[in-house]
C-alpha cells in the first residue's frame, strides 16, 4: 500500500506542476539563445544548467560574465540572487528533513522555485502526509520541469539567433515568478515582505553588482519576519 501511496503521490505532484511548463521552456530556451550568444556551446550552456539549475542566478552571471566582470563578481551576484533557496530550505526542512541522506541531497539538487512553491503549498494542507508520500510529490514536481529546463536549454542553444525576436521569450521570466509568489502570499507578513522588496529593488537598481537586489531581499525578510513576530505575540 505504501508503495502505491507513494507512486499516487508522485503523479499527483507531475499534475501540481504541469502548468509551470507554459514558463519553463520559453526561459529555458531564452536562456540557451543568451548562452550561446555570450560565446558557450551546447554542451557549455547545457552544462550550466544542469549544474546550476536556477534560471535567475544563471542569467546573472552569464550577464556580468558577459561584462568582461571578475568570476569572483558573478559568483557572488548569483549567489546573491540565489539566497532565497537558504529561505526555501529552511521553510521544507520540516517536511523532507528526516529523510535518508541521499533523498536529502536529491532534493536539495532539485529544490528550485517551482518545485518548492508547489510543494510546501501542498503540504501545510495536507500535514498528515507521511515523509515517504512528501518527498514522492516534490519529485513528482520536479519531474514536470526539470527535464524541460534541460531540454529547453539545449533547444535553445541549438536554434540561437534562428528564433525570431518577435517571439519574446523574455515574457517567461516575470511570469515564471508571478505565478510562483502570488499564490503564496496568504498573510500579512507575506504581503509585506514582497512589496518591500518591490520597492527596495527599484530603489536600488542602479548599484553595481546586483548589491540592490541583495539589499531588498535581507531588508524584505527582516521586515515579514518581524510583522509575524508582532502578529504571533498579539495572538498569544
């Protein structure tokens, strides 16, 4: 039975992550245009995302890669970019965390915004899930976008300047993260801490090296978890 639950699980967690593939192959394949545009080949630009697997932090550095800018820069602008995975890990460690080592590594591997949003949605409503049945959904999300990411980047890199401008492949990447934020924000925390780093980002876009985004993303998360410091103790 356990067996079953857990392969019913998984398609349940392909179907939850379905949509997502409307965004992920034009990001996929934007990326692999910009990769080989930037100078990589396929197997450069497939590697890139196979390794990374984090669209964002993979624009970033090829950008300042681009920009003739130290390594030492792009790393730590990707990373930067990247900090909200520590966010992600921390909120999922209670769902996954007691797993064998290796699920624990493999889902870290695979622990991007899509799949995190997914699931960690699906399991604060359904906490009784046992953690076998969790980590067979969260890769079963997975599943759903992940290969094409790969498949994406490789489409892209083939086709490079073939694919008209027209096409605007661009679209994906606002909308990737819309349809992945919206239906998270639930509490006032939440709201806050976005709008926060709306403005900050813009505040400060004109600082070098991406440092405005780090700064809206420290300062947003300061500020949601101090409104749901303040909501928590008003409701004791």
């Amino acid at each position: 039975m356990q067996a079953v639950s857990d392969r019913s699980q998984f398609f349940q967690g392909m179907k939850a992550g379905a949509p997502f593939i409307l965004v992920i192959v034009p990001f996929g394949l934007l990326f692999g245009v910009v990769a080989t545009e930037a100078g990589l080949n396929v197997f450069e630009a497939l590697a890139f995302s196979v390794v990374v697997i984090a669209g964002a932090a993979q624009f970033t550095a090829l950008q300042l890669l681009s920009d003739n800018l130290p390594a030492a820069i792009a790393l730590i602008s990707a990373l930067a970019v990247n900090l909200r995975m520590a966010m992600y890990s921390a909120s999922i460690t209670p769902h996954l965390g007691h797993m064998p080592l290796w699920k624990r590594a493999f889902a870290a591997y695979l622990l991007v915004d899509q799949t995190y949003a997914t699931s960690v949605l699906e399991f604060e409503k359904n906490p009784d899930r046992t953690p076998s049945q969790k980590f067979a959904y969260f890769v079963g999300t997975a599943s759903s976008v992940v290969p094409l990411w790969y498949a994406s980047t490789i489409a892209g890199a083939l086709l490079g300047n073939s694919i008209p401008d027209g096409l605007a492949l661009d679209f994906a990447v606002p909308i990737t993260f819309l349809a992945i934020i919206a239906p998270a924000l639930r509490t006032l925390a939440h709201i806050a801490a976005a709008f926060t780093s709306i403005v900050l980002a813009l505040v400060f876009m004109g600082l070098p090296y991406n440092l405005g985004l780090l700064i809206a993303a420290i300062t947003a998360m300061a500020v949601g978890a101090e409104i749901e410091r303040r909501v928590t103790a008003k409701a004791a």
